[in-house]
C-alpha cells in the first residue's frame, strides 16, 4: 500500500538542513567571545571546578576597519579546517574520548556489538519466553515499574547513553508482551529524560548548573523530588494509555514497521523454551555487569570510556558462555561476527553524533572565549531577559535552554555555558537564580526527548529501529 500524506525527511536530511541554516547564519551574524574564569564549587562534599563565561565581558571580533567581523564559512577547508563541506568528519573526529563526538560514537558502536554478541546467544529471548510465562496477566506491571526505576536512574546518577544498552534488551520484550517498539523507548529513554529533568541530585546537570550559578548545591531538593514524582506519574499514565491502546489494537502502533521487525527476527518460534544453565549464565553475566555499571557510575563516576569497557566486558563473557554452553551453536567466529553485526546495526545512530557535533563546529565551535557565531546568539538572547516581566523572564529561560539544546546536548557542557550569563541576567529580571536552574534543567531534560542531534536518543531509536520521524 503506498504512503499517504507528506513522509517525514530522513534524520540525515534534517540535519544537513540545520547544517545549511548555520552556514547561512555565519554570513549574517558577527561573532563574538567572552572572558572566562575557573568556578569552584563543592558537589556533595567534593570540590569540582568548571570554566565558565564571565557575562559582562562579551565583545565582538573586529575586521581591520574596526567593524564586527563576519567570517561567512568557506565550502570546503583543507589541513583539518572546518569548511561547510568538512562539517561530516570534522563533527565526526571532534571531541575526545570523554563526550562527543568521537567518544559518543565508539561508545554506540561497541555497545551495539557487545549485545550483537548477546542477542546471538539467544538467551534474551529465551528469557523473554520465560518472563511471558510468568506475568501472564500481569504484564501491564511491567511498565509503571520499569518506567519508575529509568526515571530514578535519570534523577540519581544522569542515566542516558546507558538506555541504548537497555532498549536493546526490553524492546524485543515489549512487543512479545503485545505492546510495540515506541512503548519500549518510553520506558527506558523517555523515562529516563524526565527523570534528568526534575532531578535533585543528578551530577551532571542540576548540580553544575547550581554550582556555576552560586547557588547552593543540591538546594530546593523538597520542590524537586515532588516535581519528579509529578513528571514520573504523568509519563507512567500516558506510557499505559498508549501502550493499553496498542495492544488492544495493533493497528493503533506508531511504528508498525519496528514490531514486524522484532516480531520476525525474535523468531520465538524457532526458540525452544527451554531455559537451560548456559542461559541462565548470560543473563547473569548481563545482570552483574548491569550492576557493576551502576555502581561505577554512582560511585566513582564511570562516564562514557569506563562503561563502553563495562559493555564489552560483559559482551565478552556472554560470548564465551554461549561457544562454551553451544547456545544457539555459537563458535568463536559467530561471536566475532555478531559485534560487527551489532555495531552494524546502530551505525547511523552513530554517524548522526559526527552530524550534530559538525553544527556546532560550522558555528564556530561552543568555547566562550573563541570567536563564534555561537557565542553571539547566546549573548543576544541573554540580553533579552532584561525587559521582560518575571514570569516571562522564567519562561524565556526554559525557552532559550531548549533552543540551546539543539546545538550543546550535553547537560554539563551546557550548563557550564549558559548558566554564568543566564543566573547574573536572571537577577536583573527579578528572577531567582534557582527558579533560572529550573528553566535550564526543564529545556535540557526535556528537549532530549525530541531532538535529532542527541546522541542517546538516536541511539536507542537505532536500538528500537524507529524513524526519528516517527
């Protein structure tokens, strides 16, 4: 049957359009630079320290006649300079192993082939037979309870990327139940945004945000965590709406595409049911190993170079139990082949990070004390919070935050970029410096659930084989 109605353009497509905008952008807007200065802060008892921007220093670089100076970006750079053209392996190699790009896109990729490894065992999906057979009339309880504990795991530690790894595991499971591929991302990804958003205690965003901001650290706890319990309750009911909704009737599934695919590559009935010792071992190993990310994050705060580690370990070991229990006839070439094949799989997750990274880049980059067009936006739309009532004055921040977002998706990065020119604006507007963390944790938390150019979110939609579109 053909498709009705306008298609929505491919990831890629968006992207590369925003890529022309910013292109545009450096023709039209001067840029500019701040001072910066190291902030220290304490973080629950621990001293971090972040370079920030200092608000009043902001200046424009000038031409030789003395004028704002617009350096339009070229269309193609050579020697590693960042043309137009370059903006897909200069996004791509930028960063380091700590955050995007390249770290971000290792992270996907051997997430992706360690549950290739895993899935080829076959153990997740006899346990996915063995855990219909024991909820049989209780499956809805599957959602409130999974939703809850991702939305925790946001709120506590910035859980994020790590959704990848867990849509990997319970989309399959969703859809077996007789839900669909979009239920499984709510109640990982989705869930786990919301959680970041009204957090009290996340380290990567609130916490930052609070400390650059002079204001005490892990302060206005009570309003949050009551502001979570909200969010959360209001995500559990509207994931059971829809998911009740599918089941009722496939039809109603926004992603009916994804469910033929889980439904035909799940090949339950190929899977005897028998949940045997080998079985029982790999998903062990994934349960310890899920454990032991979870405490290195929370303990030693493991980010995204310990946990990749933490994957493949566990990938590894699974590979090893299935060759040596023969499951699923496993060898060591299948375990080989299975990595590639699953890093295969969220290779475009991956290339969309290069993508997102190569905006802020043709932008002139997202240092404050480097000229770029960047740094002048995010001056001006400061600036904007000076005439505007209270209320409007909150509203704009969360606003502007979300808009930021597009281009800076990391919550830390962000913060550490926006909050020392926000938090002195927002005492201007009359505006208390806690009320202007909210509206930076809202437009961050919660504008990762939509936008192309985040790095989590497209990866676990790789993961669940949905459409950013859809």
């Amino acid at each position: 049957m053909p498709k009705k109605g306008i298609q929505m353009p491919h990831t890629f497509v968006i992207i590369f359009g925003v890529v022309v905008l910013a292109a545009l952008m450096t023709y039209l807007i001067p840029m500019g630079m701040f001072e910066t200065e190291e902030v220290t802060y304490d973080n629950a008892g621990q001293e971090d320290t972040r370079t920030v921007l200092i608000p009043d220093t902001f200046e424009y670089e000038t031409d030789e006649a003395g004028e704002p100076a617009r350096e339009g970006v070229s269309l193609f750079e050579p020697f590693g300079g960042a043309g137009f053209l370059n903006y897909m392996f200069e996004g791509l190699v930028s960063g380091d192993k700590w955050g995007s790009a390249v770290g971000v896109v290792a992270f996907i990729l051997i997430i992706g082939g360690a549950f290739g490894i895993i899935m080829r065992t076959k153990a997740i999906d006899q346990g996915i037979l063995a855990v219909i057979d024991k909820t049989k009339g209780r499956e809805a309880l599957l959602i409130p309870v999974m939703f809850f504990f991702f939305s925790l795991g946001g709120a506590v530690f910035g859980m994020g990327e790590e959704a990848i790894a867990f849509a990997i595991i319970l989309v399959p499971l969703v859809i077996a139940l007789g839900y669909d591929a979009i239920t499984g991302v709510m109640i990982t990804y989705v869930a786990t945004q919301i959680g970041f958003a009204t957090s009290w205690m996340n380290p990567f965003g609130v916490a930052i945000a609070q400390g650059v901001s002079d204001v005490p650290v892990l302060s206005g706890t009570p309003f949050r965590m009551l502001m979570w319990a909200v969010f959360t309750g209001v995500g559990i009911a509207y994931t059971m709406w829809y998911a009740s909704k599918v089941r009722r009737d496939p039809a109603k599934s926004y992603s009916p595409e994804a469910n033929a695919y889980f439904k035909k590559h799940n090949n339950v009935q190929d899977i005897n049911g028998k949940f045997t010792v080998g079985d029982s071992l790999v998903v062990i190993t994934l349960a310890l190993g899920i454990g032991w990310v979870i405490w290195g994050v929370v303990r030693d705060a493991y980010y995204i170079p310990e946990i990749a580690t933490q994957f493949f370990t566990i990938g590894l070991v699974a590979g090893a139990i299935g060759v040596i229990f023969k499951l699923n006839d496993m060898t060591i070439n299948d375990v080989a082949e299975s990595f590639g094949e699953g890093a295969q799989q969220l290779l475009p997750a991956a290339l969309v990070v290069g993508m997102a990274k190569g905006i802020v880049i043709i932008l002139g980059g997202d240092d404050p004390a480097a000229a770029s067009v960047l740094n002048t936006v995010l001056y001006a739309a400061g600036g904007l919070v000076d005439d505007m009532p209270e209320v409007l004055s909150a509203s704009f921040i969360l606003v502007f935050q979300s808009v930021i977002n597009f281009f800076v998706v990391s919550g830390s990065g962000q913060a550490a970029l926006t909050m020392p020119l926000i938090a002195p604006l927002a005492d201007i507007a009359g505006v208390t410096r806690q009320v202007a963390v909210l509206g930076f944790q809202l437009g961050d938390g919660l504008t990762n659930m939509i936008v192309p150019t985040s790095a989590a979110l497209m990866g676990t939609l790789g993961a669940a084989r949905i459409g950013w579109g859809t």
